[in-house]
C-alpha cells in the first residue's frame, strides 16, 4: 500500500494549473480512485472519483462539491473534490488523508473509505481553516501598522507599536488614543466579514473610545515577482527597521517580534519571525485589492447594535455572531469610507 512519503513526494510534484478549466491529475495508487491536483492559485485538492460522496460533517460537506473534472489531457471523470485552504502550505495534511482513506479501503469501497475517514478530514480542514484565517488576520494588521508607521512622525511610532493589541485577546486590534480599530481581512472580492459580537461594530461608550473604525482589508495571492506585492515577513521587517531607525532599542524590537509570534496562539502556532523568516510556509506574496476605513458612528450604517440584541433580554450581546456587508457601490455617505492605506493612515494619524 502507498505509504505517507510516497503520497506526499507525488503531492509536492504536482505543478499549478494553468488554466481553470483543466487539471493535471495525479493519481495515488493505480486503481484510480483517490487523485490529487492543484489549482490555479496552488491550492491543493483532493479528487475521489466515482458518485458523489455525501459528508455528515458540514464542515466537510461545506469544503467539498461533486463535479466534473477536465483533465488536461482532454479526458473527465466525475469526482468529489475537496478543497484545502490556500494560505500556507498542506501538502502533508493532504498526504496524510489520502493514506488514511486507503487504509480503510478505498480503492475498493469508497464511499465506506470516505465514512470512516470523514472525522480526520473535519478535524484536519477546520484546523487549518482557523490557521488561515488567524495567518490573514496577522497580514492585515501588520499592514496598517506598516502604514500607520510609515505615514507617523518619528515620535509616534513607538505609540503606534504599543497600541497594537490583536497579538492577544483584547477588545481591539489597535488603540490609538481615543481611536479603536477593528481590522477585517479577506481574500473576498468584497467588504463583507464576521463579527464576533456587537462590540466589534459599536463605539464604548462607558470608556474613553470616541472614535470606532472597521478596517476592510482584500488581500489575494500574486506571483512571487509581482511588484507591489508583500509578505509577512517582509512586513515585519519593515516595522522593525522603521521602529530601530526612531531609536526603539532592541528590546522593544524583541518584544514587538514576540507579540508576533504569539499572534492567534489558540488556533495556530504563530509566525516566529527570528527563526520563520525565510519559511517558504510564511512567505507568501499578497497584493491588496481594497483598503477601506468605516466610521461605525455612522447612522447610515446598519448593523446591530447593543439596544437590538438588548430587547432580548436573556441573549448575551457578546455571544451574537452575524455577517456585516458593507457598502463596495459607492461611500455609504461623504467621507465614509476613507479608501486607500495612505489615505487610511492619515486619517487615524489626524494628517
């Protein structure tokens, strides 16, 4: 039987589609039954041929569809196909499934293969959905960190550094004088995020917050060679050479890399920036597609608010998780919102 090495030397080899419509299929064992492909963006999917497969999970069922695959030879089979996020890199995890559902017989039952396997595949894509998504948490905000850096005097930076709280559970992302920031990343084509509760969106008004800001950043992969593109790595290293250079020593430097590393702790195992840099897992190129301040002030802006989960007085507002989709058609009203990082950073600054 095909062993873990094997399975995973055959994934590495496999080159990124060159067109969406077609795949260059790799099979695991002879029988043709579990194959595996990359997409156009590398993303690496897991091909079971035969009639659709019907998860139990809805995790599973939400990362699978039964459909036709072309492969680039001219030939299609029909398959269910799973979909690996495309952040970092899953090439074992992707391995470790395929021997897994041939130890349970899948080159000659299937969908019995896919029942007893199922639980390892739930667990292994919800694992690394949290991680990609905690990984593109931390690259939307070291990228307003980068800006508000770059953009400030000399004398703030060390400020700017030490209101960055989303290395740790906190209320806010970032806390600049009376200004709270909410960042919200995504490699969606619109300002549209999960929020984790009413105080995401709404301004505390028992503290001293005067001014709440959800930050919409889109991010989405480039080529390595793509010029505008950036990594989070290089991110961290910019901030860190622009904090040495206004006379931050090398403590705080240290600390600010450590907070870093300890960036969304619970749901993966964090960037370590002294020992990951070059970590071709870490390094991958993104080109930001919209950059968006709103001023959650704005009445114009509807989402709930505290009163509207307060008339139900046995829900705790902090326990309410819904989905905002904010304007992409035009400002919601003038000045709201502030669009660009440049623009966005002078704003928060007051420049």
């Amino acid at each position: 039987m095909t062993n873990y090495e094997d399975a995973r030397q055959r994934i590495e080899r496999i080159p990124v589609s060159a067109e969406a419509g077609s795949r260059n299929v790799e099979w695991i064992t002879p029988a043709e039954v579990i194959g595996v492909a990359r997409d156009t963006e590398g993303k690496v999917e897991l091909l079971l041929r035969g009639d659709e497969l019907v998860p139990v999970s809805r995790t599973v069922k939400d990362a699978s569809e039964h459909r036709p695959i072309y492969k680039d030879d001219g030939t299609t089979f029909e398959a269910t196909r799973l979909v690996f996020p495309a952040l970092t890199h899953f090439d074992q995890v992707a391995a470790f499934i395929c021997v897994e559902l041939l130890r349970n017989g899948a080159d000659s039952d299937l969908p019995r293969a896919f029942s007893l396997t199922e639980p390892i595949i739930e667990l292994a894509i919800k694992n690394l959905t949290m991680s990609n998504q905690a990984f593109l948490g931390l690259a939307g905000e070291l990228l307003l960190l980068e800006a508000l850096c770059r953009r400030a005097d000399d004398s703030r930076v060390i400020e700017i550094i030490a209101g960055w709280r989303g290395w740790q559970r906190s209320s806010r992302d970032i806390v600049l004088g009376g200004t709270g920031i909410e960042v919200k990343t995504t490699t969606g084509n619109a300002s549209s995020h999960f929020v984790e509760g009413v105080h995401q969106v709404e301004r505390d008004e028992e503290g001293d917050e005067h001014r709440l800001l959800l930050l919409s950043i889109g991010l989405q992969r480039a080529e390595s060679d793509a010029s505008n593109s950036f990594t989070v790595p290089s991110l961290v290293e910019r901030i860190t050479m622009r904090m040495a250079d206004t006379g931050a020593s090398p403590q705080v430097i240290e600390r600010f890399v450590a907070h870093v590393a300890e960036y969304g702790a619970i749901s993966w195992i964090g960037y370590d920036h002294t020992t990951q840099a070059a970590d071709p897992t870490y390094s991958i190129p993104f080109l930001t597609t919209f950059f968006r301040a709103y001023d959650m002030d704005d009445a114009a802006i509807g989402v709930l608010r505290r009163h509207d989960v307060a008339a139900f007085r046995h829900v705790a507002d902090d326990s309410v998780r819904f989905r905002v989709n904010l304007s992409t058609n035009g400002p919601i009203s003038a000045g709201n919102p502030v669009e660009g990082a440049n623009q966005v950073a002078q704003m928060i600054l007051g420049l």
